[in-house]
C-alpha cells in the first residue's frame, strides 16, 4: 500500500472514530426524519426487517416534540411473516407476507382488559367475535359479531382462539378503507406467538402493553413497514 493511501485510510478511520458522518447528517437523524411520509401526527411506529427474506426486526415507537425532532421512547424486538415481507400495494392474500407501507391504526382489542392508561378505542373480544377474510362476504376485513352467514368460518379468524397473540392488539389500516378483494385481511400489531406470523406485527407482550399505553389517537399515530434498504425501504413511505 503507498504511504499516501494509508495516510488517507487512518485519516478516514479516525473520523469515524470521532462520530464524523455525511456533510449533510443523514446518518445521525432519526429514522422518522429520513422518511418519506409519517402520517402527519406527532406519534409514529416504524418496523424495520433487514430485508424482504427476513421474519424479525425491530419496533421503535417515536415522539415528535415541538421543536419537531423525532425521539423514541421505546423499542422491541419484532416478527413478520413466515413469508416475509412485500409490497403492500401488490400483496397477495394467503401468502403469509407482512405487507410494507405506512398505515393508520383504527382502534385497540383485546382478550385483556385494556391496559391502564390505554387512550385508544378498545374493543373486548368476545367468544362470538370473529375478523372475516372471506373475499365473498360483504363483511371483509372487517370485526364481525356474530360471524355473518357469508362469511365462512373456514375464511375467517375466531379471535379468541388466539389467546396469546390477541391478549393486546391494534388493527393495522391495511386494505381497511376501501378493501381490495384477494389483497388480505386481518392484519394487526399484536404480541407474539411461537414464531413468525401470517402476515402481521408481532411484539413481545410487555412491549404490546406499553405500545398502548403510549398511544394517542389525537396524535395521530401511524405504524410505518420496510426494509432498511431496497424497494420496499421504510424510508420511502
């Protein structure tokens, strides 16, 4: 190596000892500062997955003050779908994909009772409480109760059969507002099963706990999905 080279490298190695980044501070803003759009409220769920292979990642839940920096005020540990992850705006139902993109979050359910200091609207699940997927019945992707007699049970989700993942849950607005039949149903942040999910968020239930004792929906929050790089990069929603 000439000693010009070297020269070059320590000095390089050195400022990034020091903490030196690109001129414009890209690499120390926070994430919500480098994102295309965060829903325009002051509260905002970002979950990040290496990659579109991927099943784990991470939630980072975030506050924007009023000198209009971003600051987390928690994180966890996350799963996605069997699948991984895709395009929201492409997803197929049925293929256990976690569909990346920026979604509202309408309201809470529980097997719990609300945690203390829960804000968000928050539905009870009942033993006739019912999520249909059924891309025939007018109720798709929707809460139902009773399940509707077009709605089949076999294409539908018996809430609390699902005791663990649906003890603390938030809906995720995907394919909520106005539904695309055969794009998917039912996809929520909810606490963790065994391994990776069929599609949704999932956290550990401590941090589902502390998720909505967080939220304000007068704030606005929206939970954001991606990747840290590529087409689907959380940074472009």
């Amino acid at each position: 190596m000439r000693p010009g080279v070297l020269v070059a490298v320590l000095v390089s190695a050195s400022l990034l000892t020091l903490g030196a980044g690109p001129a414009d501070g890209s690499a120390s803003r926070p994430l919500p500062a480098r994102m295309a759009d965060t829903g325009g409220g002051t509260q905002l769920i970002t979950a990040v997955a290496p990659g579109t292979g991927s099943t784990t990642g991470t939630v980072t839940w975030w506050d924007r003050g009023g000198d209009g920096r971003w600051v987390a005020a928690g994180s966890a540990p996350a799963r996605f779908g069997s699948g991984g992850l895709t395009e929201g705006a492409t997803r197929v139902q049925g293929t256990n994909t976690t569909p990346t993109g920026l979604y509202g979050l309408p309201y809470a359910f529980g097997i719990e009772a609300a945690p203390r200091g829960t804000a968000y609207r928050y539905r009870p699940v009942r033993q006739d409480s019912w999520w249909c997927q059924d891309n025939a019945s007018r109720s798709y992707n929707r809460w139902t109760e009773p399940r509707p007699a077009d709605c089949r049970a076999a294409e539908a989700e018996h809430l609390i059969a699902y005791r663990t993942q649906y003890a603390y849950a938030l809906v995720v607005g995907f394919n909520y507002d106005r539904p695309v039949r055969g794009r998917g149903a039912g996809i929520f942040l909810h606490v963790d099963g065994r391994g990776a999910t069929a599609g949704c968020v999932s956290v550990p239930e401590d941090a589902m706990r502390r998720i909505l004792r967080w939220a304000r929906p007068a704030q606005r929050p929206h939970l954001a999905i991606g990747t840290s790089g590529g087409a689907t990069a959380i940074t472009r929603y």
